[in-house]
C-alpha cells in the first residue's frame, strides 16, 4: 500500500530516536509501573507488568487533549490495532473494530467486542450492538482495553473487552463549563461538578447537548445526554449510585453508491435514516474492605432502552419490473380516489424516465394489485423496547500460597433482559430528491407482497426473554518476584426464549422458540520479567458468545429477511467459540519511554454471520459460519522528551475465513448468475480475506507545549484497503455494464490538528481541525443493486424482459462506499471555576 510507505518511514525514525535517547542516558532505567484493572468490577489492580496480555489504557485527560468527539473516535485516533467504519455516516454511529473483532450499533453486524461502564455490560441485549452515543464522554475517569478472548469479561469477548469507570467527585472535583461551534453548524454544551465533604459524601454530575446538521445532506443530529453519582466513603466502605441518562436523535444516511458520490461528496442514496435512542441506566456499585488482604467488590443495575428507526429504502422488488402508461382500471381507480394530474399518455417519454412509477404505485395500491410490483420506495419503521437487570459480586483474597504472593478473585453474576421488537414496511415512492412518500399499502395486508415467491418485508412483533447465570474466578501467583502466573475461567449459562406475537404457537414462519446454551471458557497466561526494563508475556484464552433474539429469529435460508425489517424463526444456531493466542514483548528504554511488541492469533468457530440469500436480492438470513482466523502483529511507542510528547501504533492484521462455503453474491461479477447482474452465489475458499478488514494500520501523535499557555498536537492515522461485503470470495472485477465498482476500497490516511491556548487560569480555548487536508476516502463498502443512474436523478427500471439482451436493459450493481467527513474545524471555550 503506497500511502503507507512514508508513515512506516516515520515509525522507524520514532523508534530511532527514542533508542538514541536512552543509550545516551547512563543513568540506570526507572520504568513507569502502569497499574490496570483486569475486572469489569472495579477491584484491586495490578501492574501491568504482571498481565499476560497487551493490555492499552488511557484517561480522562487523554480524552480531553485529544478533542475526540467520543469515546469511538478517541479509540480510532489514539489506540492501537483499532478502526472504524462509518457505515452508518453519523459520527455517533461508528462500527469500532479491534483485530478485525467489531462493536457496532447497526443490527446484522457481527458483534465481537464486551464493552462495560462501571461494572455494567453496555452491549444491548438484542443483537450485543452497542450504541456509542449513550456513554458520555464528560463522564470517563479512564479505559480499559484487554485484547484477546478474555472470559472473565463475560459474553460477546470474542477479540477483546473495553472497560470503562466513570468520574466522581473523589477523582474529578470542581466544576467546569466547555461550549463549542463551528463547522456543520455545530453547537454543544457540556458542564461537570464534582465534590465532596468531610462526612465521606461525594457527587459528581455532567451533561452534555450537542446539535449538528452533519456534513452530509439531510443529516442533522441532537444528543442528550446526563450523568451523576452519589457517593459515600467511609474507611473500609465505599458505595456510589450512578444515574447515566440519553435522548438521543441521530440521522445516519449511510452509505452512497461511487458513482452518485463522485457527482456530489455530499450526497446521500435514500432518505430518511434516523434513529432515535432513549435509555436510562441506574447502577449501584460498592466495594469493602473485610480486613488487610480480603476485598468484597459488587453492583446491581437496571437499564433500560427504547429504540425507533425510520428508513427510506429502494424497494429492490420493483426494479425488474416494466414502466409504462397507466391503464384503464389505473386511471378510473384515481378519478374515484380524487386524484389529479397524472400523465395520461406515455407519447415522447423514456419509459424509464417518466413519473408513471408513483402513480402506478398509487393506482396499484388503490385496486390492491401487486402495488409491491411497481411502488419503487419503502418506509421501514421499527421499535425496540428493551430491559435488562441483574447483579454481580467478587471477592478478591491476597496472601501467601506456599510461601509464593498470590491473588485470587471468585465471583458470580446474573443478567436478564426483556424484549420487544416491532416492525412494518410501508409502500410508496421515490421523489426527484430520493426521499420516500408512504402510501397507504403496507406489505402484511396486500396482495403480491413477494419476490420470486419470497416475502420482501413482513410484519414482525416478536418478544424475547434472555437470562445468563455466570461463575468466575482468576488467580495470579507470583512464583518467583519475576514470574507471574494467572488462571482464570468462566461458566455461562444462558437462556433465550422467542415468543412470536403475530404468528405463535411454533411451526412454519413462527418465530417462536426456546434455547439453552452453556460452556466453561478457560484461560491461562505467564508474565516474565527480565529486567526492570523488560519484560515478556505469553497467554491462552477461549470466549464465547450466544445468539441473540434477532439472529434465532432471521436463521432460516428459506425465508431470508431484510433486516432490520423482517424475521423468519428456525434452524437454531450454534454459540461462537474463539480461541485466541498471544505474546509479546516490552519495555523501557527510559523512563519517559516505553515500548511494545506483540503477536496475536485468534481462531473462531460457528462465527454468527448475516449473509445474502442464495436467490433473493438484498435479503439475508443469520447462519454459523464454519471457522474464520484474525492474526497478526503489533509495534507500540510512547515517549515524552522534554516538551514534546508523541507515540506510534502499527498493525499487521490478517482476517481470513478458514472454511469453504457458497453464500448469496448477485452483485459480484464472479457469481453464477444465469444472466450478468442477476441473482446467483460465489464461493468462498480458505483463505479469502474477510471484507472490511485492512491488513495495515498506523497511528502517529505527537504533542508538543511551546509554553505554559500554548499546546498545539498533530496526529495521523492510516489504513490499507479493505475488500466490501459481498467481495467475500475476492473476486469481483467491474466489467462497466452490470457490475460497477472495484469491490475494494482504496488505503487512505488522515491527519487531524488540535491546539489549546490558556488565556488565564481559569480559561482555555481549544481548536480542532480534523481532516486538515480535506482528503476524500471510504472507511467501508458493499455490493448492491443500484436503482439509480449516476446523476440519481431517476429511478432505473430494469424489466426482466431485457435479460437476453443484457446491454439494453442492464441490471447494474454496483459498490456503495461510506464517506469519510470532510475537514471541519471547531473552536471550544472551556472554563474551570474551582
């Protein structure tokens, strides 16, 4: 990758400079010694030196210098083996990856990584999506992330788990108010106070409002959000009540087609995308100390999470079909709906250039007459009620075991969630805007409501019960002062049940149904000190992860949904098992600069994957996919000389799929389509790289403070191409009639500046430009129908009579790229009073 070349350059000059330094230096090296939790509960940490695994960390004041927008995009700027895809296209929305393992709020992605804030597992129970936009930044004390398949982290830590513990008045007195505007006509508040007495009370609260029309069109945004502890501390005892609120409205038009992109950067396919979030969590979380070397750390929380969706869709089943002159019964059925102005003769018109689509969509509809045939949009609205509660408890013990120092931690927990998920796709038609009008038709009460026999969207009410008993233990025996050994494990049992509410009773499209799925997971790690300035680590772990509701419920290859917009019950799936392995290097090469390298290998099975349906465009279905590999290597710099602060990550990351399989590929050149740009399948082989993973990602930062007040930082990120979805087999090759569209994204890098001025005491004026040089670029892709032509000025319809003459009534797919925002420069003011 040529764009890469040049930073691998400037890793090498680092890496250079820092060993320069320390031989320079006589003095005996003193390292930092980092102390990380290794729990979802807060309890006693350990020295990083002892933890078998690359464990990455950051703070409050990491967060805040770097101006990240949240807790996603500080992740995608600042650490280590971790990227996002924008395929959502708002800035709240991302897709986190870590190892090529993902974090999404978008259903039908496969989940891989934990995420927890303050004790509490923020993956959602239907789908483990997590909404980034409910954790507030203002309200992160620090992070955590533990790559690997650790399993004291529970469920769903297939490729790594992010911890997350929250301010309090103990560790965030004062109070502070931050404002900031500017490009995309920005507007955000946010304020923090925290204190405490001498009586053992403690509180801290935060909030936050944020308004943006976004960079793309049609694409405005309002965040909510508010948190607040109350605390008590008193000698042995500390216990804290945390409130963490969002009312969030995010619009996320998704991604584009190249060819409409390359017209307009800022355009969008089809509109509306929005989502609207709403979730209250409350959390008690305490910890005492029973006497020197015995401490009781616990929680119980209650969350709750209501989701609704709005999504303006091409109706991909109207695209073979014919356009021309409305008929008789057309006509005479909207004279009778009182309905005027419709074209009444086709003379002189392009049939695929005239406005009979939405009056043959409302005519069709009228007469109940396969309106699903010639309504060229849908309106897909879903709701999703969700809660979930439960409790854990831990209890870590520190003595001596045969005369060597040891660290043990038993515990237990309890999760159950409930869940109801509503669905209904409503027929209409695309406007010269590509924004969607409803008619009155909806797919449940109309007569043609299928594709080829399939159903194209269906109703769903569908409720689902989950509940999961857990017991885990670690132990860290240090057998020598050098030598650190850990064993851990985990058993989860877990019990899902689906209860259909419009077709019960189990049997043929009920999506009724009940399974129970356990397994211990087990995990062993050694850490070697060398010297004082090296040291070594080597582990083994397994994770695994159940399916959710939403993925028992679309498993059935015969009756493929779009999601989220229809389900189809049975086969059950099988729980993903990951096994991975790791070991590495560090050290220091003085005592401002710290080093890392390691290697990784992580092997799934049954990974749960939603793919294309042999035979049905844009339909899809849940199914376990044999097994698939992530691996690779990792190189990590941290240094500060004088008043210049920087740091390096680079990865090598190589995803594949391990097994051989046939999967549903109609927009991939190399499909066995019976005609070009029809439905057919591709066949994936060992060792084909799985799409949206880069095989390189570099990350540079460097801080530099010119005096008390000044501070200015420039950072880089860059990342290799990645094949799209649907690019599975990796061999789609545009041929410019049916298939559009390279099947692979190009590698690209960014840079990002930010400075901050101190004009008093109290005063700082911070600037952020991200994107400083403008560059256009794709964090994701996938292959599709396009029903567009370039300029996306009309709908494309393709009759399935021209399929022997495939050049004059092509059925073109093409690839869809998620758009990187352009530059955007944002001035803050932040001022502390105390």
């Amino acid at each position: 990758m040529n764009r890469l070349r040049p930073t691998c350059a400037a890793l090498a000059v680092f890496a250079l400079c820092a060993v320069r330094q320390a031989s320079a230096q006589d003095a005996v090296v003193t390292p930092v010694i980092t102390i990380v939790g290794t729990m979802p509960i807060p309890s006693i940490s350990q020295p990083l030196s002892e933890i078998p695994s690359a464990v990455q960390t950051a703070n409050s004041k990491d967060l805040a210098d770097s101006q990240a927008l949240d807790l996603s995009s500080f992740m995608n700027q600042r650490l280590g083996g971790v990227y996002v895809n924008e395929v959502q296209g708002n800035p709240h929305q991302m897709d986190v990856n870590y190892r090529g393992f993902t974090a999404s709020p978008l259903l039908g992605t496969p989940q891989g990584l934990s995420v927890y804030m303050d004790g509490v597992r923020m993956n959602q129970p239907f789908g483990d999506v997590v909404s980034w936009d409910l954790i507030p930044r203002s309200g992160i004390h620090n992070m955590t992330l533990m790559p690997g398949s650790n399993p004291l982290f529970g469920l769903n830590t297939l490729g790594g788990a992010l911890a997350v513990q929250t301010k309090s008045g103990l560790t965030s007195p004062g109070t502070t108010v931050q404002t900031t505007a500017g490009s995309n006509q920005r507007r955000s508040a946010e304020f923090e106070h925290g204190g405490r007495n001498d009586k053992g009370l403690h509180w801290f609260a935060t909030g936050n409002v944020f308004n943006e029309e976004g960079w793309r069109d049609a694409s405005p945004s309002r965040v909510r959000q508010t948190f607040g502890k109350l605390g008590w501390k008193d000698g042995a005892t500390d216990v804290a009540l945390t409130l963490s609120h969002a009312n969030n409205a995010l619009t996320g038009n998704g991604m584009q087609e190249e060819r409409m992109l390359a017209n307009d950067y800022r355009s969008v396919y089809t509109k509306p995308d929005e989502t609207n979030n709403r979730s209250t969590l409350l959390n008690l979380a305490g910890k005492h100390v029973i006497d020197d070397n015995t401490l009781f750390a616990g929680n119980a929380y209650y969350r709750s999470i209501r989701t609704s969706t709005l999504n303006g869709d091409v109706n991909e089943g109207s695209l073979d079909q014919s356009v021309y002159q409305l008929s008789g019964p057309d006509r005479t059925a909207l004279n009778d709906a009182g309905y005027t102005g419709y074209p009444t003769a086709a003379s002189g018109l392009n049939k695929t250039n005239t406005p009979f689509p939405m009056w043959r969509c409302i005519a069709q509809a009228l007469q109940n007459d396969e309106p699903g045939e010639k309504c060229t949009g849908l309106l897909n609205r879903t709701h999703t009620d969700q809660s979930n509660y439960g409790f854990s408890g831990q209890l870590t013990l520190l003595d001596q075991w045969f005369g060597h120092r040891n660290q043990f931690t038993g515990g237990m927990g309890y999760d159950t969630s409930r869940t109801q998920f509503e669905q209904i796709s409503q027929l209409g038609y695309i406007n010269p805007d590509r924004s969607v009008t409803g008619i009155h038709a909806f797919a449940d009460g109309v007569t043609g409501g299928n594709v080829d026999g399939v159903p194209f969207d269906n109703r769903v009410n569908l409720k689902g019960r989950a509940s999961t008993w857990s017991l885990f233990a670690s132990d860290t025996i240090s057998i020598h002062e050098r030598w650190h050994l850990t064993l851990s494990g985990r058993y989860n049992r877990t019990h899902v049940i689906n209860q259909d509410q419009i077709t019960p009773g189990g049997g043929a499209g009920s999506l009724d149904g009940d399974y129970v799925y356990q397994r211990f997971n087990p995990a062993v790690g050694l850490a070697f000190a060398i010297n004082p300035a090296l040291s070594t680590y080597m582990g083994y772990s397994e994770s695994s992860r159940t399916p959710t509701s939403i993925e028992l419920g679309c498993a059935d290859p015969v009756n493929p949904c779009k999601l989220p917009n229809s389900m189809a019950g049975d086969p059950p799936l099988k729980q993903v098992v990951t096994k991975s392995w790791e070991a590495g290097l560090r050290g220091a090469l003085s005592a401002d600069t710290q080093w890392s390298a390691g290697v990784f290998r992580a092997q799934s099975r049954d990974d749960v994957l939603f793919v294309a349906a042999p035979d049905t465009n844009s339909f899809g279905y849940f199914k376990n996919f044999g097994q698939t590999l992530r691996q690779g290597v990792e190189l990590g710099l941290n240094s500060k000389q004088g008043r210049l602060k920087y740091g390096a990550h680079y990865t090598w990351l190589q995803a594949t799929y391990l097994s051989a399989e046939t999967l549903g590929g109609s927009a991939n050149s190399s499909s066995d389509a019976r005609s070009p740009g029809l439905d057919g399948s591709i066949g994936i082989k060992p060792g084909d790289t799985i799409p949206l993973t880069p095989k390189q990602i570099l990350k540079l930062h460097a801080d530099y403070q010119w005096s008390e007040a000044w501070r200015t930082s420039l950072g880089m990120t860059a990342f290799g191409s990645m094949y799209a979805r649907g690019n599975e087999n990796n061999q789609h090759q545009a041929n410019g009639v049916n298939y559009l569209g390279s099947g692979k994204t190009a590698g690209y890098n960014v840079i990002n500046f930010n400075a901050s001025y101190k004009s008093s005491q109290e005063t700082t004026w911070l600037l952020n430009i991200m994107n400083l040089f403008n560059r256009q670029f794709a964090s994701s892709a996938q292959l599709g129908p396009t029903a567009f032509n370039a300029n996306g000025t009309q709908v494309v319809a393709r009759p399935y009579a021209g399929v022997g003459n495939p050049t004059q009534y092509p059925l073109q797919n093409s690839m869809f790229v998620a758009p990187g925002a352009l530059r955007s420069v944002w001035l803050s003011m932040r001022h502390t009073f105390n």
